[in-house]
DNA sequence: CAATAGATCATCT
DNA sequence: GATGATCTATTGC
C-alpha cells in the first residue's frame, strides 16, 4: 500500500469513529409517523452500513392504497409483507432486473408506508464505495440515485426485512446543529401520481441525482 | 450537451 | 408473459 493510500485509509477509519461518536441512532418512534413526516426528516441524518456511511440527501414517500406508484398500493403479497409491518425496518427489492431500491418503513405497524432512499452524500469508506463503483465519475456521483446508493453501500436483497434501529444497517442523527434547506419535488421514475409532491431534497446539494 | 437503447430478473397477471 | 421507484454507454447535434 503507498503512503497516499495508508493516509486515505485513516482519515477515512476517522471519518468514521468521529460520526459514531458525535451521533445518535434513530429509534422506532422516529419511524411510527406519518410517511411524509418521516421522508422529510430523514434528511441530513447518516446511513451507516459496515464502515461506509453517508448523509441523507434525498428521499420519495410512498404511502398506501391510494398512491398507485407505491407497491403497497396493489395489497400485502409475499413482497410488499415488510410495507405493512412494524415501522424502522428496511425493504428492499429489485428493480429492472438489475439495481436495489433502499426503502425504510414508515408509520405504525399495519399501515404500510415506506421512503426511498434516493442519494447520499458519501462521508466514510470512500474507498470502498469507488471500488463497488468505479464508473463513478466524481465522489458526489458515487451514491447519486437510488441503484448508485445501494451499490456503493453494498445493500442487497439479503437487508430485506432487517431492522435498522439495531444491527449492521442503521441510520444515526448527529448530535449537533446542521442547517440546510428542504426543496420538494415530484417523484421520479414513476408512471402514476408524478405531480405528487413527495421527494425531498437538501438544496443545492452536489449529490442529489438529476 | 440531450436523447435513447440495452441490460436482466423477481414479482404478479 | 409483461412489467418496472434504474444506470450506463452510445449516438447524434
């Protein structure tokens, strides 16, 4: 390993130590809320999978039955079962064929609702990310759009179902002030329901996707 | 730059 | 058997 890299790697292994000590994990009760409610608060809180995290930039809501672009809308199936249980736990499914879509429950157990996941901005493991995605043609390009995310923190269908509250996949609030300001949008990639207002994003953050 | 084609598979009809 | 909550490479201006 060259010194260049030996460095990378420790300010990287502190990038991480640093965000574990002045965080907080979210707790069930974050989640048990209105999906929107949560969507929006999702951001700027940190995605900590093994020792990649990054921040929160952008999320969709996607609520029940009557939001047809949600898989929740067309009933409980042996794939939407996660949608309709208890709040703080991941789905995630496959999508063309070839990228993973990171979704976090929303609302009290029974009433489906999920967030989707759209981008991060990467703080730690950077490394590790530009391995799983060497096409990334800059930093802020590595987790920019749902697939890029799930890729560049190595999520899988094997997530599917996981509590996020405890364990390997988390989401953490750090403890500190941060300011930034909240832009809503339509959904994208969607047939159905595209002027609903239910994607959020940090404004004029360089790792929101287009 | 903007537009578009192709890759590829779990899930549901 | 059709269909996506996408990404990338390639084409054409």
């Amino acid at each position: 390993m060259k010194p260049a890299d030996i460095a990378m790697h420790r300010q990287q292994k502190n990038a991480l130590a640093h965000i574990l000590a002045s965080s907080r994990i979210l707790d069930r009760l974050f989640y048990e809320r209105p999906t929107v409610e949560v969507a929006r608060d999702l951001l700027g809180k940190i995605l900590i999978h093994g020792s990649t995290a990054g921040r929160i930039v952008e999320t969709e809501a996607y609520l029940g039955e009557h939001d047809m672009a949600a898989h929740a809308s067309h009933g409980v199936t042996p794939r939407t079962r996660v949608l309709f249980g208890p709040p703080g736990h991941a789905y995630v499914f496959l999508i063309y064929g070839m990228h993973y879509c990171l979704n976090l429950v929303a609302e009290p157990d029974g009433i489906p609702g999920c967030v989707l996941l759209r981008a991060l901005e990467p703080l730690a493991g950077i490394d590790i990310m530009l391995r799983r995605r060497p096409q990334a043609s800059s930093i802020h390009d590595l987790a920019s759009g749902p697939g890029k995310l799930t890729r560049a923190m190595g999520i899988t269908r094997r997530h599917n179902g996981m509590d996020v509250t405890q364990g390997e996949l988390t989401v953490r609030a750090l403890t500190g002030d941060s300011f930034f300001e909240v832009a809503t949008g339509g959904r994208i990639g969607i047939r159905h329901c595209r002027d609903w207002p239910l994607r959020f994003f940090i404004c004029g953050n360089p790792s929101v996707s287009r």
